[in-house]
C-alpha cells in the first residue's frame, strides 16, 4: 500500500466484492466508502457485504479495516477515517479495479489494517495563474489526491501573469486580468522569445462551488490563494486605481517578478476584503486562506507620499514593518470570516503576524524552525526537495524546468518535523506541502508528469511519517494504479520518447545553490524583496 499504514497483517480467508454490494452503517460514512470505490457502484443498506461502525476514539481520520470470509467491517473515527478505510480496501483490490468495468468482481485477500496518519496537512500547490488549468483538470487532481490520502489542495489563484476567479464585485479581474496576448517560451537566462499564442481563463464562481464540494466529498480541503501586495500586475491591468502609482500594468507575459505592488491604504484592504467575501462564498466552507506576502518590490511604496504619510500616521519606521501590518490587516479581515491566515514565510521574515497565521517556509527549513518557535504553526514547502517544478533529472531529456535536482528518493527522505528541532517547535508542525509552480508546466500532461510519482513519496511521509525500505519496491507496484487510472507520470527509469518535448536546459539552476542563498536571504528583515 501508499501510504503505508500503521499496522498491515494477512489473515486467512477472503471475500469476493461484486459491483452492487451492499454498504451498511452510517449514512455518512457509507457515503464516504462509496466516494472511495466508485467502480463497484456500492448501494446503502441494513446489512451487507461491507459494515461500518463509528468509533470516535480513534481519532480524526483514523480507521480500522477487517477482511475475512464473511465481509469487511470498516470502524471509523469520522468520515474522513471511513473515505480512508475505503481507499485502503480499494488498494487490496487488483490494478484493474482503478478501471471502469461493469458487472466487476474482485477477491478481497483477508487482512487486518489499523491506520491513522502523522500529520494533518498533506498538501499539493497548483499555480494556475501561469497557467491556466481547466476544472477538469483539478476535479481530476482532486481523486488522484485522494487515492493517495493527501488532503490539502492550495491553488494559486492570482499572480503576475492572470487572475483566475470570477467577480462579480469588480467584473474587470475576470474580464481583463485573467488572460494575456503571448507567453515566454525561452529557458532561463536565455534571450527572451515567445509563442504569440493568447493565454487565459478563470473559474466562475459556480465552478469554485463545485470544485469545493467536489473536494469536501472526497475529504480535500481547498486553500485558496490571492498572493498579495506584490504579484500584482494582473490585479493592477484591471483596476490601476489599486496601485502604489496609479499607473496602469499589463498582464506579465514573462516569468520572474514585477515591481508591481497594491497600495496598502483602506480601499485595498476594502478591495480584497469584497474578494474575500465572493471566493469564500463560492467555496462553501475556507478554514484556511492563503494571502501570500512573497517576493515583495517595496519601492514604490518609499516613493509615494501618500504611503509615507499613511506609514507614518501608524507609527511604523518603514515599509518593511508597513508590509507586515498590511498582511495582519487581512488577516484579521479573514479571521472574521471564519479563515485563518496563510502566508509565505517573508510574510514571518518581516514582521509580527497574528499568532493564528499559518507560515510555509519555502525557503528552507531553518526559517521554518523560527517561525514554529515563535509561535506558529508551519507547513513545511521548502524548494529541495518539493518543488516539483524542477527536473528529476540534470538531463537534456527532461523536459523544461526551471532546474535540478529533485528526485523520488529526495522527497522519500524528507522529514518535515525534524528529529533535531525542540519537540515544542516540532509538535507546531502541520505537515508537508509539495509546490508545482506552472512556468514550464503548461497543460495537464506536464503536470502528471511532474507531480507523479513523486507525490507517491510527499503521501507517504506525510501519512506514515516517513517511508521504510519497502517503499521503492511498493511504489513500483503501485505504478500499475497509475496506468489504469490514466496518469502519464514520470517512468522511474526517465522519460518515455514523447515526453522529451521542450528539453530541459541542465547545470543552469542548482537546487544547493539557490537553497544557501536563500537561507541567507532569510536572516534579513527586509527580505521581501525578490529573492531569485
């Protein structure tokens, strides 16, 4: 199994599962077990051959799963434990079963598994702002993550170069900020080229409900994310009037960072604040809300008089600690809204934060170790090693990305609470979070590509705690799921032949590299500043 659970013993007997079975137990957890085994088109009933039983006391997500020769019994702590238990059994089933096949019937293999995972957030970011991908695609990440027991989806829903949600507040980001008229093509540090192809598209707000409670059934919780004041050039096309400047910005059409920034004065906040309300409105239910805080070009704000005298009307002795009250100010706006705060960790770097706010260290772990030291909860989502947007590979046959080296191995060897961290700054972490920025990931292709099946090792950790020395052999044979499912993940081996397109250029970004000179950048306050 992956991820492999807690306890896994083989019992004698068997049980044959046929397609119409009856699921018997809780309305709610029946439900949560027919989600997990869509193929065998389950029916709810008083008895049967699957029965479930809720037993609170072991604990969130945690489940316990019984095959013998007279059926399953799945005991659960809540749903989300009785959806798991489902996609255990699922797991006992052959490969085949991950296809569509009516009338199916498959042997069940006696077994006793008792399972519960090690951390709360096991996480996937898609940046969908670089590019755009449509609600098939997320609905279809949603069950693949699910499969695998990871349960937090991050989208990036606004950056530099597209917008991608509708409003009906200020119907301009949608109709103005979500699409631009060409897209960079060419490798980093390289002369610029482009495709001159048109790029865009948003999700309307009934495709935000729909992905939202298309997540909840399938125990995923989405964290929408408005990466804000800086990464503002999609925002600032449509509505300049929001700008440090007032100057209108185009929608980036090349990678890399703007100096475009949102002006820190009451209308944005009354801005963001409307957003807020029509994202979280659509969704349904946000316990988390992510506001960014990265990759900050603060001039602006120095050079304008307006800002200054707002700064100095606050008592703050610079933009830096201006930036850090902005990011508290809409933390307390989400915090009345039912949502806690997310921020990337500059947002920690340059200032006091309310103490609920969520920190993800992306640039390395030492500043998560401060920022679970002062208080705050952490997601690990350091670059090395889960940024899936690099290679896997320092090779030509890669195809496109901005660098290497980030292989299944590196990801398997992960631990996200440090044994060498103070248990009272290790018990602050949530858990782990692997990133897919999309510059070189432009369609679904390239996403499986990226994301599997080193998202096999992310699940693993972040379920099990870490992986064992079973785990290379269980991820090969848990790639024949993948082929049934339809992935088009990476071979373990490299890249098949169609998978070579837009080669990658090795040896230009090394991950060591950039994570020493992120580490450094870290240990200054006024770090917002772009910092690759």
């Amino acid at each position: 199994m992956i991820p492999r659970p807690r306890i896994f013993s083989h019992l004698s007997g068997s049980y044959e599962l046929t397609a119409g079975s009856v699921v018997s137990g809780p309305a709610d957890l029946a439900d949560a077990v027919r989600a997990a085994l869509p193929g065998l088109d389950l029916r709810p009933g008083d008895s049967g051959a699957i029965d479930l039983r809720l037993d609170p006391a072991l604990g969130p997500e945690a489940y316990r799963l019984v095959v013998g020769s007279r059926g399953v019994e799945i005991t659960a702590g809540d749903r989300a434990g009785a959806f798991y238990a489902g996609q255990s059994l699922h797991q006992l089933l052959p490969d085949a079963s991950y296809r569509f096949s009516a009338g199916a019937a498959w042997r069940v293999p006696g077994v006793r598994v008792e399972d519960a995972p090690r951390f709360p957030w096991r996480g996937l970011h898609v940046d969908v702002a670089r590019h755009f991908f449509p609600k098939r695609e997320i609905l279809r990440l949603i069950d693949l993550m699910a499969a695998h027991k990871l349960n937090r989806l991050h989208l990036h829903l606004a950056d530099d170069q597209g917008w991608r949600v509708e409003s009906r507040a200020y119907p301009l980001l949608h109709e103005v900020a979500s699409h631009r008229p060409r897209t960079a093509v060419h490798h980093y540090g390289e002369p610029e080229a482009y495709d001159d192809v048109p790029h865009g598209g948003h999700y309307t707000l009934a495709d935000l409900a729909e992905l939202g409670a298309y997540a909840r059934s399938r125990e995923v919780v989405i964290v929408p994310e408005i990466d804000v004041p800086g990464h503002a050039s999609a925002i600032l096309a449509a509505y300049p009037e929001l700008g440090a400047t007032g100057e209108r910005h185009e929608v980036l059409d090349r990678w890399g960072i703007s100096p475009a920034i949102l002006s820190p004065l009451p209308p944005t906040v009354e801005f963001l604040s409307a957003v807020f309300d029509e994202v979280i409105g659509a969704l349904g239910e946000v316990p988390y809300f992510h506001i960014g805080g990265d990759e900050v070009v603060l001039d602006h704000w120095a050079a304008s008089p307006e800002i200054d005298a707002y700064r100095e009307s606050l008592g703050l002795p610079s933009t830096g600690p201006l930036h850090a009250w902005f990011l508290r100010r809409l933390a307390d706006a989400l915090a009345e809204r039912g949502a806690r705060a997310v921020v990337w960790d500059e947002a920690f770097v340059s200032g006091e934060l309310r103490s609920d706010t969520v920190v993800m260290p992306w640039r390395g772990m030492e500043v998560g170790r401060r920022a679970a030291a002062a208080g705050h909860d952490v997601v690990a989502t350091p670059v090395f090693p889960l940024y899936f947007d690099y290679a896997e590979a320092a090779t030509a046959d890669e195809p496109m990305a901005i660098g290497e080296t980030i292989t299944v191995a590196d990801v398997a060897a992960f631990d996200p609470a440090p044994e060498s961290w103070p248990e009272q700054s290790r018990a602050r972490v949530l858990g782990a979070q692997a990133q897919l920025w999309t510059e070189r990931i432009p369609d679904g292709r390239t996403l499986d590509y990226r994301t599997w099946p080193r998202a096999c090792a992310l699940a693993e950790v972040t379920w099990s705690g870490a992986t064992d020395e079973d785990f290379p052999g269980r991820l090969e044979r848990h790639l024949g799921r993948l082929d049934a499912l339809g992935v088009e993940y990476r071979p373990l081996d490299g890249p098949r032949p169609w998978q070579r397109r837009r080669p990658h250029r090795p040896g230009v970004v090394r991950v060591p590299d950039v994570m020493e000179r992120l580490d450094r950048l870290t240990h200054d306050a006024e770090s917002t500043r772009p910092s690759v």
